[in-house]
C-alpha cells in the first residue's frame, strides 16, 4: 500500500507525455515547433535562391557568391531569431539526435 501511494504521487506519472521522467510540456513543443520552421524556413529560402540564380544568365557570374551569402545570412537570422526558444541547430539530424538521448 505504500509502494501503490508513493507510485501515484510521482510526478512522472502525470497525464503528460513524458520521455524519460521529463514531462514534455508546452515548452517541448514550442521547441519542436520552432526547429520545424527554422529548417522549412531555411530550406525554402536558400532552395529558391539556387533555383532563381541557375536560371538567370546575368546571375550566372555572381551566382556562387550570391548563393553563398544567401546561405550565411539566412543561418544568421534564424539563429538570432530561433536560438532564445530552442538553441537553433536547424538540422533534423541533430535535432532528431538531441530528442533520442
């Protein structure tokens, strides 16, 4: 009777999901959320610049100097813009990494 009262009033036995005794509250996914749209955000953008320059024949000339600053500043932004709320790794990869550990 003890065992049974001290396992319902762990914490970690909440109605939240939970991922290893940690509640994945409204924080978790506000983070989830933010990541999602670093990474449409950034592929979108630096996609749609190589798409623009390699088909313009003026751009062709400047097209791996502008594509490149294009890819600069766009992880610039996003950092600034996403790193307060979930550290920004913008890559799926680490992200997915980060969440399995």
């Amino acid at each position: 009777q003890v065992v049974a009262q001290r396992v319902a009033a762990h914490p970690s036995n909440s109605f939240h999901l939970t991922r290893m005794g940690q509640p994945m509250d409204r924080d978790f996914w506000r983070a989830v959320s933010a990541e999602f749209l670093a990474t449409f955000m950034f592929i979108y953008v630096c996609l749609s610049v190589v798409v623009n320059t390699s088909d313009n024949p003026l751009a062709l000339p400047t097209a791996t100097l502008a594509i490149s600053l294009v890819f600069g500043f766009t992880i610039f932004v996003l950092i600034h813009c996403f790193g307060h709320i979930s550290g920004a790794n913008i890559n799926p990869a680490v992200t997915l990494a980060l969440v399995a550990t």
